[in-house]
C-alpha cells in the first residue's frame, strides 16, 4: 500500500499552494477590504516597489520556517524571489506541472485560477517566495504549498477581485492549462484573517490518478498568501485500505486519501501571525 501512494505521488508530482478570508464574514466570498496595511503585509515603500530584492527579503522574513508550525516539516522551494516570473513553455513549475504562457488558458477569464497553482508569481506581483510544508504524521498524506507575493495596494486588491469572479464563473467549472485539464471548480468557504480571502477547490487527472487541490488565497495589505493544499487518490491504494479495514487493519497502516485536501488551519494562522511581526 505504501507503494501504490509512492507511486502515485511520483506519477502527478504532488506538492501543494497556491491554499483567507474577508475579515467579516470568514466566508470565500471575501468581505469587506481591510483599510491598513500590516508591516510586509502593507503598502510597500517607494523604495520596496523600486528593487524587487528588498520586497523579496521582506517576505523571506516572513516566510515559515522549521518550528513555526508543530508537526510539520518547511522546505524552501527554489523559484521564490524572481518578481513576474513563469515558466517558459515546454518548461516545468516546481510541482512538475508545464506553466503556459498567456494565451493558453482557456477560458481566458479562468486564468487567475491556474496562476495560483504554481509556485511561480503572476505578471502583476512584484516579488514572491513560496515554502511547502508537510506534516510528520506519515497517515496525513496532504501536502501544502505557501506562496508570498508582494503587490501594489491597489494590484493586491484587483487580483483578489478578479480570482473571486472567476471561481463563480459558470465558465472556469472547467479549464485547461496548456496540456493540463482542471474540473470540479468550486468556490469554498475561507477561513477567518486577513483583510479578505478566496477560496476554491479542482481537480485533475494523471492516468489513474486523482490530483486534488484546495486553495486558498488570502489578502494582507499588499500581501496576497496562497496557500495550495494537495492530494493523490489512488484507487489502488484505496482499494486495499478498504480490504485492510474489512480485515481489521489498524488505521495507521492505512495510505488511500479520500477525502478533499484542507488547508490545516494551524498553517494559514502561523503564516498570517508571522506576516504581522514583519517591520
């Protein structure tokens, strides 16, 4: 059974993201936009918006690290820091997923979505830096990806606005990326920080395998954090769960994810409380 997920988790390449919530209501319909601006999480200086390397030190210091959130391990991802960047075509995100360039979403209005999926930073964004974090408990197999980028007031702003209509767009219930096909998109419930937040859920698949993710996007200040939680459901693995509980199996030795992934709740509060501490 530890096979079958292995073999899953190399197959799809599952690592987590782009993962808040207006202030007011805690719904993933955001709420009302927050009117001050936390240390990073705030207006950035004229001299932050001139040099991209001093906005990305900024978020670096805010990032997670080890020890920030118990039972859960923190990896820096290697594509953090370059302002607007995406992977060229043909070229692969950290996650193992091809980032198109502009043009190969389809709907074109589904595109916000599809940025959020990768740990590489939308056009808009001015810097970025991204930690995946995953849980030391072998029986919790989801994986979360966290992405810091730094806007301009009023791009933070607008890039929350235009993700919220596109997770209600009858359109983007379905979208491709390049050679990638994402279904089931579902605006969900977000959790309460932040000046507001946008939360959805998709899908897609590998050959037999199941890619799911959850993301959650929140907005502090001129910071927008998305976090991307993510999971493989191998029906192999799930197969023999059910044969292994049928056979009095104790849990821990079970693999199959079936359930939707979450992003833990614990992860979204020590990135939020950490972001704050930032001068």
């Amino acid at each position: 059974m530890k096979s079958a997920v292995s073999r899953g988790v190399v197959a799809v390449s599952t690592v987590a993201v782009l993962g808040l919530t207006a202030a007011c209501s805690g719904s993933g319909d955001g709420g009302g936009k927050g009117d001050s601006d936390g240390a990073a999480g705030g207006k950035p200086s004229q001299s932050a918006q001139a040099d991209p390397s001093s906005a990305t030190a900024k978020l670096e210091k805010a990032a997670l690290a080890s020890g920030d959130v118990k039972k859960y391990k923190v990896e820096a991802v290697k594509e953090s820091g370059k302002p607007g960047a995406r992977a060229s075509e043909g070229s692969a995100a950290p996650e193992g997923k091809a980032t198109p360039p502009a043009g190969r979403v389809n709907p074109a209005e589904c595109r916000p979505l599809s940025e959020m999926l990768t740990a590489a930073a939308p056009p808009k964004s001015k810097a970025h830096v991204s930690r995946t974090l995953s849980s030391t408990d072998t029986a919790d197999t989801t994986t979360t990806e966290v992405v810091l980028l730094a806007y301009g007031r009023a791009d933070a702003e607008k890039a929350m606005d235009t993700l919220r209509t596109a997770t209600k767009s009858k359109k983007c219930a379905m979208l491709r990326d390049g050679g990638h096909r994402y279904f089931g998109v579902r605006p969900q419930p977000g959790p309460v920080g932040g000046d507001e937040a946008v939360s959805y859920k998709l899908a897609s698949r590998a050959g037999e395998f199941l890619d799911r993710d959850r993301v959650t996007v929140v907005r502090s200040g001129s910071t927008l954090i998305a976090f991307r939680a993510s999971n493989v459901f191998d029906p192999e693995s799930v197969k023999s769960d059910e044969e292994g509980e049928a056979a009095g199996m104790p849990e821990k030795f079970r693999d199959g994810a079936t359930g939707d992934p979450k992003v833990a709740d614990a992860i979204i509060d020590a990135q939020l409380a950490k972001l704050a501490k930032v001068k």
